[in-house]
C-alpha cells in the first residue's frame, strides 16, 4: 500500500525521475507514482505543485511539494533518516557527491542541447538537397526540351541519336554550371 501522502510526480524515461524513484527505493518508502506526459500535455496537478519551472519531478509530500532532483534526493535522505543512507556523513565527501551529481546533469543538459542542434542542421541539409533535386529535375526537363527542339530542327537531315553517354555527358555539363562548378 502506497505511505499517505507521498506522491512523485515523473515520467518513466527520465534520468531525474528515475534519480528519485531510486531514493525513495533505497529508503523502503512507498509511494504514488504520476506518470506525466511531459512536455505537451502536463496534468493540473503538476502546474499546480511545480507553478515555477512545470518540470517534473516533484515530490510532494504531506502536501508540501518539492522540485529539482538532487534537492528532492538529499530531502528524501533527511525525512527518513532511518533507511539506506544517501549522502555521505563526512561534508567533503558530501561535496564531492554534490559535484559528480551536478556534473553529470550538465553533461545530460549539453548532449541535450547538441542533439537539438543536430536536428535543426539535419533538417536545414535536407532541405538543401529536396532543392538540389527539384533544380536538377527542372535541368533534365529543359535539357530534353531543348534537345527535342534540336531533333525536330534537324528534322531527319541528320540521324541525333544521341548515346546513351552522351546524354549523360551533356547533363553533367549542365548539372555542373547550375551548380556553380567549372
Ligand atoms: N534540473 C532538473 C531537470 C528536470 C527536467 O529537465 N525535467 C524534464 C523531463 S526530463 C521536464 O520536466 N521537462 C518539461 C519541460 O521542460 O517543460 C532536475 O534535476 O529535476
């Protein structure tokens, strides 16, 4: 049975929830868990306890809410004081646990950030190549165009049966001055 008035608000996938839910496991104290369906569509409830920053997780206990993984994590410490100890005692290996903690929260925040870039360069390349494309199909019509005008020109004077590598010799040509090459 869930322990009155413990509540965590997450979402399975995320590193900072789960670092939560681990507390809270290594503590033995049971709770309610508010999958949230983050980030479009965030409950009531959630708004409601985490009005500031509307990230999860929160931890909301005996009505008191509490945001921000690591503070939740060393809070879950101090209020059951009797479970599996979290922190270290000693204050400089307390510091460095802080550290490690903190830095490994940068590192998710900067992958996060150079992943996002990633995708923005991703899309921006292959709009550049949909219009390499289309510019090359619009190229081969004209270059057929003006070969069947040719043709027509020529009008049986002289056999342009044009190879197969020559046509692929003149839309190189062609495909190289639209795009800038010599
Ligand atoms: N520094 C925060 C990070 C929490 C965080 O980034 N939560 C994300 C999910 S992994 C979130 O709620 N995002 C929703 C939003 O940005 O609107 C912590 O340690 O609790």
């Amino acid at each position: 049975m869930a322990e009155k008035g413990v509540k965590l608000f997450g979402l399975w996938a995320s590193p900072f929830s789960l670092r939560v839910e681990w507390a809270l496991k290594l503590k033995e104290v049971d709770y309610e868990f508010m999958d949230e369906d983050i980030p479009h569509n965030k409950s009531q409830e959630l708004l409601h306890y985490n009005p500031i920053t509307k990230k999860i997780p929160v931890l909301v206990h005996n009505g008191n809410p509490l945001a921000e993984s690591t503070v939740i994590v060393e809070y879950v410490d101090e209020a059951w004081p009797n479970g599996y100890p979290i922190m270290p005692q000693d204050p400089f290996e307390k510091a460095q646990a802080r550290f490690w903690a903190r830095f490994a929260e940068d590192k998710l925040e900067s992958t996060k950030v150079e992943m996002v870039e990633m995708q923005k360069e991703n899309e921006r390349l292959k709009m550049i190549l949909a219009k390499i494309a289309r510019d090359y199909q619009s190229l081969q019509m004209r270059f057929f165009d003006v070969f069947q005008q040719e043709q027509d020109k020529n009008n049986g004077d002289r056999t342009l049966a044009m190879t197969r590598k020559d046509h692929e010799e003149e839309e190189h040509k062609l495909l190289s001055l639209r795009l800038g090459a010599n």
